[in-house]
C-alpha cells in the first residue's frame, strides 16, 4: 500500500475549570456587554478575528517571558486558548467580563458579547466545515448534576461555541477526569489523552476547547535524504537530530527588520506552516505580529529555488495559564471577585476559575510515508541547480496558519527538537 507522508498532526486542548473559591458578597449584575452596535456583522468577525491575532502574540510574549518557559520549546494554540476564554466570557458580568474582553483585546466600543458569539460561530463552522476532514475544532461544557446552568448560558454556549454539554459527577474525581479525558482524547485522535490530571472535589463545571490538525506538505520530504545532523541548541550546546532535506521551488522572504528569513511550507490545503529562522531569537519574539505574517504572506509572491533542511521533531507541551492571563490583566476570574452570574441558575457566590491549562502536541511524522515522499522530491524538480541553502539548524519559530483568513491555529518556538 502506498502511503502518503504525514508530516504533521497538531493537536491541542485548552480546558478551564470552574471550582468554589473564596465566599464574597455579590455586586450588582450589571451586563458589560448591552453596548450599542451598528456594524455589520461582517466587520464584527474581522474585528475579532484582528484581536484574536493581536492575542496570539501577546499570550507567546507572555508565555516565553515566564520563569517556566526557559531553556523549553514552546507550543501552544491560540485559537483554543481565545476560544475557551470567550466561550467563558459569555458567563461572566462585570468587571470579569470587562477583564476578560480586554485581555482577548474586544473592544467594547465596537463589540458586544453577541457578535463575539457570532464570529466565533463563523470559525468553528469554518473550522468544521467537511472539505477539510482532517481538522477539527469545538467545544465542550461538563457540569455537575447538583449545579444548575443558566438555560440562556447553555444555549449560547451550543449554538455559537457548537458545544456539546454533559453531565457528571464532580464528587467521585477520578471517574469526571475520566470523561473529560476520554472525550477530549477522541476529538484530538487520540493526541492529547491526559487533559485534567487532578480534579479536585470543589468543581463544579469544566469547560473545554479543542483543536486538531493534520497536514500533508504540498511538496514531500523524501525519508532517503533525512540524515542524523547537527542543531545548535545555542553556542555551546549541539543536539543530534534527523534532519530532513528538500530542494524544491519554495516560498521564502527576508525581513530585513528583524534579520529573519520566513520560510513558507503550503499543506496540500489553504493551511500553510511558517518557519522563521531569525539571527537573534529575541529580535524575532519581542516584535513579531499580524501585520509581519500579512506582509510574509503577501510578499512570498514568487517562489525561488531552495535547499532546505529542517529537523523532524516530537514536541508536547503542558501548561497551567493561571498566572499568564492573570498577568495579562485577566485577574478577577481566578479569585474572590469572579462574576461569572451568567453562568449558574442559583446564587452561587464565590465561583472562580480555578484552573486554566493548555496542552499542546506537534508531531512531525515520516513511518510508512517513504513512497510518498519520493513521489514529492520529484513534484516540482524542474533543475538540477543548486539552490540556496536554507537551514533550520538552529532555534527557530513556527505557526500553523490558514492563509485566506491569516487565522493562527497554532504558534510556538522550537529550541530544541530534541526535548
Ligand atoms: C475602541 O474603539 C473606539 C472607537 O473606534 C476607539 O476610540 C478606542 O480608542 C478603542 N479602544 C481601544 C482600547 O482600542
Ligand atoms: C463550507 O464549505 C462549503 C463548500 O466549500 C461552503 O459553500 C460553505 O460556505 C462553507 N461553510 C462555512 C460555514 O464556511
Ligand atoms: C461538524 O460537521 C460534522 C459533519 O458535517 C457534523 O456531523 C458535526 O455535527 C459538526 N460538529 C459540530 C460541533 O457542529
Ligand atoms: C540586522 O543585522 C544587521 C547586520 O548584521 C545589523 O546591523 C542590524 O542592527 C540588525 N538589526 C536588528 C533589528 O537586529
Ligand atoms: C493533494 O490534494 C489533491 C486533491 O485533494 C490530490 O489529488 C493530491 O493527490 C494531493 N497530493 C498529495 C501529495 O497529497
């Protein structure tokens, strides 16, 4: 049987838990979110499509900042953490709400909490629409038996976030993290298997987001011509790798701005990876943004001749974001002060968020794809001139992103295939 190469599965979930924190006095219910709106909702998908992008880049900011991240790849994705947040923020009232829309960067000028319902609706359906089976995208709410969700929270949350909603049993632990994880394991393929690992017995509600990915490279690496090479991990450090090898027309730009070299690897699909090569990391991190993918994007009009060499590499990732969006401005929901009123049917004071944690999984995958590797060094051979050398031998950054729409599925920074 011939098989095509799969060069990529990407995976993630993001799931937040709602537990009892500390009692407070209730405030008064007043909705951050009955502004007045007159744009279309067209305007209203591309302005929150333009905050999630904007987001994408603050939370990889505040993420590689931490004391955690240092010396570790970093991998993570965007539109599920966005996702679960809004998703949340349907919830939520008074200064939670207003925390939670500034730190996704809604402007309540311009953006009511409906048409944030609305464009998230556009993108999961996009997400789920099947010409593109091997992506997929959604949500899902688990709620105690004891605890009432408001009906208006749940339909939201199942019209515009497409959730599906369960019921369990939050005071036998070990059997909720079961469900929540075997559910979340069979939307991500089986990827991400271990999701919430702790439950503790004062939750109440998990709601979750996933996203699941696979790519075959428009042009395929042929394995023959992957070899054990160096990567330099930063001066002093050298890792061994499989260092994969193409040469072949491809899309690549210089940005002279940042001293980095983009180079653009199309999915056989409107999905496309970006891999930028940077001089100096930091230069790379501190500025990158939306308008730099736009003009990469735009300005890769012509493909040029290249050698490229990338490592295949396994990552998986792990992250508790308590600390990241509370530093990011999202504070109220993780104590005392959450007001997630919209949430709950009684007057259940005291709510707040009590974990919020991302996994993430990126596989660069050759087994059983030799066949049709060989098959792609061929596709697009049209010299036998040498091109230019292109090598992804030392750290470097990558999104997955979808080109139409420069939505960013996934984005993170590889130190170290090795770890
Ligand atoms: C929100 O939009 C209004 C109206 O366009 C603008 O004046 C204001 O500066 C915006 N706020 C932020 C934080 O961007
Ligand atoms: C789904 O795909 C079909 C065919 O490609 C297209 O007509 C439709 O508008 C898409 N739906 C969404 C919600 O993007
Ligand atoms: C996604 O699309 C599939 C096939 O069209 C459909 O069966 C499924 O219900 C959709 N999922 C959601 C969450 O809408
Ligand atoms: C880019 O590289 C050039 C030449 O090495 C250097 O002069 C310039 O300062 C660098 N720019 C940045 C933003 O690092
Ligand atoms: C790319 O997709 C087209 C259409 O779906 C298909 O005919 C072709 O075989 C695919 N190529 C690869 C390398 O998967």
């Amino acid at each position: 049987m011939m098989m095509r190469a799969v060069v990529g599965l990407w995976v993630l979930s993001a799931v937040i838990c709602v537990g009892r924190g500390h009692h407070h006095l209730g405030h008064d219910d007043d909705k951050a979110v009955q502004d007045t709106v007159v744009d279309g909702s067209a305007n209203s998908v591309s302005l929150v499509n333009e905050a999630n992008k904007e987001f994408s880049f603050r939370l990889y900011r505040q993420l590689a900042a931490h004391a955690d991240s240092q010396g570790k790849n970093i991998f993570f994705s965007p539109a599920s953490v966005s996702t679960a947040l809004a998703a949340l923020s349907v919830g939520a009232q008074g200064e939670t709400h207003r925390q939670l829309f500034s730190g996704l960067g809604f402007n309540s000028s311009l953006l009511t909490q409906t048409d944030v319902d609305q464009a998230f609706q556009t993108f999961l359906q996009r997400a789920n629409n099947t010409s593109q089976e091997d992506a997929s995208e959604g949500t899902a709410v688990f709620v105690d038996k004891i605890f009432k969700l408001k009906p208006e929270f749940l339909q939201t949350l199942k019209q515009s976030y497409l959730a599906d909603g369960f019921n369990v049993d939050f005071s036998q632990s070990t059997k909720s993290a079961d469900t929540i994880n075997k559910y979340v394991e069979e939307k991500t393929n089986g990827k991400i298997d271990q999701l919430v690992e702790d439950l503790d017995a004062n939750t109440f509600m998990c709601l979750i987001s996933y996203i699941y990915y696979k790519g075959k490279w428009a042009t395929q690496f042929d394995p023959k011509l992957t070899k054990q090479d160096d990567f330099n991990v930063d001066e002093n450090t050298k890792v061994s790798v499989d260092m994969m090898n193409l040469e072949d027309r491809l899309h690549t730009y210089h940005d002279r701005e940042l001293n980095t070299t983009v180079l653009q690897l199309p999915f056989n699909s409107s999905y496309s990876m970006l891999l930028m090569l940077p001089d100096v990391m930091a230069t790379l991190e501190n500025a990158i943004s939306p308008n730099h993918v736009t003009k990469w994007l735009k300005a890769m009009m012509r493909p040029r001749r290249h050698d490229v060499y990338i490592p295949k590499f396994s990552i998986r990732t792990s992250y508790k974001l308590n600390d990241v969006l509370t530093e990011m401005g999202m504070t109220d929901m993780f104590d005392g002060h959450a007001d997630l009123g919209g949430i709950y049917e009684e007057d259940w004071f005291g709510l707040t968020v009590s974990k919020l944690v991302h996994k993430a999984t990126l596989d660069v995958d050759e087994t059983g794809a030799e066949a049709a590797a060989s098959t792609a060094i061929l596709i697009g051979r049209t010299s036998d001139l040498p091109g230019d050398v292109l090598k992804f031998n030392r750290p470097f950054m990558v999104i997955i992103t979808e080109r139409n729409t420069e939505k960013i599925l996934f984005l993170g920074k590889i130190i170290n295939p090795t770890i």
